[in-house]
C-alpha cells in the first residue's frame, strides 16, 4: 500500500503537532555537533547511533523534550562511548497515546510505517485495529495489518479471521498472515520493512517479540506467555529499542499495551482517521455532523447502502463515545 496522500487538515495536524514537540536548543545546528539517531531511551539518558553507526550513551540538555526511539538530534561527543544531546531536529510525525494523567507520551517518532500485530489468543480485535488505523491515518503514518500466530485456529476458525480482515483488504491495507513459530510469512513481512522505518504495535501477547526473534535471530528478544485468567499477554518489551534489519530499513518495538487511547483527536477529526468515510466527508445536511444517527448523514446513507461497512461504522461510533469521555476527563 503506497503512502496515502494527506488532506489539507492531516497536513495542518501533523504541522502543529510538530511545532509543538519541537524542542531546539538556541544553537547553530549544523556548526555544533553531529546529527544521530535515537535508537533507545533510558530515561535520563538515550542511546545514540551517528552515521557510522557506533553507539553512544547520552545525557540530554535540560530544555530538550523527551526523546523517543527515531528522533533525529544533534550531539556532541565526550568520550568514547559518552556524548551530550545539544538539540533534537523537527519531526515528520510521530506516535503517542495519552498516559494515565491524559498527558502526551509519544512512543517514536519519524515513522514511514505502522505495523499493527494482532492474533487469534488473545482474540482478534477488529476495534482496537481501527483505533491504531486512525492513529496512523491522522499521523501521516503508513499502516500495515499483520495477523500472527496462524498455526493457531483451526480451518474455520481462520476462515473468519480472513473475512474480518477482508473488509481492510477492501480499503486498500496491506495484511499479512504470519507465524513466528513455524516460520511462516516471514518472508513477507520482511519485504513489507524493506528501507522503510516501522513500528511494531499492538495488544502483549500477539507475539511482536516473536516476529523480532524471526526478523533478527541474533538477538535476544524475550518471549511471553498469555495469562491463562485475562486472555490478555504478559509485558515483555519495557521500554521502545530501535533495531536495523538484516534485510534493509529500521524496526521499532514499542511497549506492549492493552488499551490504545488516541491523543488529542477531536470529534470531528475522527472521521478523517476512517479512509472509507472521506468521499462523503462536508456532503451531509449539516455541517457539524457526526455521522451518528443525525438525519441527512451521507455517512450513515452510504453505510445502509453497503458502501461502507457497518463494522468499520460502529467502530468508529464507539471511538466518539470513547472520545467523548476523554475530552470530559
């Protein structure tokens, strides 16, 4: 799937999201360091890779913002394996969901791709899919449906799986059927993260450090289990890293979460995160609808049409619910 052509309004999003994470020090950037790459945050310091790819650990000057694995930064070198961060470059985009204080916390930044990993234990969640696919969509991110762990149904198990996922297909997304266990689809996967920078998303437990095992069998990525009382997956990446692949481009693997919230997206914004939505977008009776039960809504006529599926459409009402009581908070 080519990278989407943004709208006037993603493009001004992305703009001011930019301007506001932006943090550079009063200094004359090309003059007073070198240029990097995040590839891991610890907190007070990151790590740091330069052009030649070696490694540094690196504290952050004070007025910076916090960096996150794919910022692009300057810094300057203090020995061998130490530097400082003097500045962080404007980002394309980014990603971030809202903490537990409903303030920003961006998981990586300068991404031309999102993997969203799903599988059937714990069970397919076409709602949280959607979730991330507005997120990408809003971002200007590229996003990818990658559906793991298929030695896991059966025939007719797997055969809904495929007829849930086809309404994404239909729109255009690319999926991709994998399993890390039996080697499957792999090499697909790895076409898909071919010279591009991506990020792994997703529930824990859908097997993203599996997939890394496979992509990367040098390193060690640890491994966790479903608990058998939620059905939901045990943490087992804590903290986002930044890994090159042997086959071309950039890998970052993103905490596990359970529950993704969208940050700062309006009501009406929603909307735009649902691709299938944009031809009818500014064509209902009134102006401010929702596309929820107002009367004229081409939205809704195009759903009872068959247009638009009513999946994708009660998806997306719940988003505004959600929404609604975010904005509340």
């Amino acid at each position: 799937m080519s990278k989407r052509k943004l709208t006037k309004q993603q493009q001004t999003r992305v703009k001011q999201q930019q301007q506001t994470h932006l943090q550079q020090a009063d200094i004359d950037l090309p003059q007073s360091g070198q240029r990097a790459i995040v590839t891991a945050n610890h907190g007070k310091t990151v790590v740091i890779e330069d052009s030649d790819r070696q490694s540094f650990t690196c504290n952050i000057r004070q007025n910076i913002d916090s960096l996150v694995c794919g910022d692009h930064v300057i810094w300057q070198q203090e020995t061998d394996t130490t530097g400082i961060v003097l500045a962080m470059e404007d980002r394309t985009n980014f990603l971030a969901r809202p903490d537990r204080r409903q303030q920003a916390k961006v998981v990586a930044a300068n991404i031309d791709q999102m993997l969203i990993i799903s599988a059937a234990k714990p069970a397919l969640n076409t709602r949280l899919i959607d979730r991330y696919l507005v997120a990408a969509e809003l971002s200007g991110i590229t996003p990818v449906i990658v559906f793991n762990k298929i030695d896991l149904p059966d025939n007719l198990q797997m055969n809904d799986v495929k007829e849930q996922l086809a309404v994404y297909t239909g729109l255009g997304y690319q999926v991709i059927f994998t399993s890390a266990k039996q080697d499957s689809g792999i090499t697909n996967l790895q076409a898909a993260l071919q010279d591009k920078i991506s990020v792994f998303v997703g529930q824990s437990g859908v097997g993203k450090s599996s997939l890394i095992n496979s992509l990367l069998p040098e390193d060690v990525a640890r491994v966790g289990e479903i608990s058998d009382s939620t059905q939901k997956g045990r943490h087992t990446t804590t903290l986002a890293q930044l890994y090159h692949l042997p086959s071309g481009g950039n890998l970052i693997d993103s905490p596990g979460i359970r529950e993704f919230g969208l940050w700062q997206v309006s009501l009406e914004q929603a909307a735009e995160g649902f691709v299938e939505f944009r031809p009818w977008l500014g064509k209902c009776r009134f102006r401010n609808c929702l596309h929820e039960d107002e009367p004229g809504c081409s939205i809704r006529d195009a759903v009872e049409q068959g247009v638009i599926s009513e999946q994708r459409w009660q998806s997306y009402r719940r988003i505004i619910e959600s929404l609604r009581v975010d904005n509340h908070k």
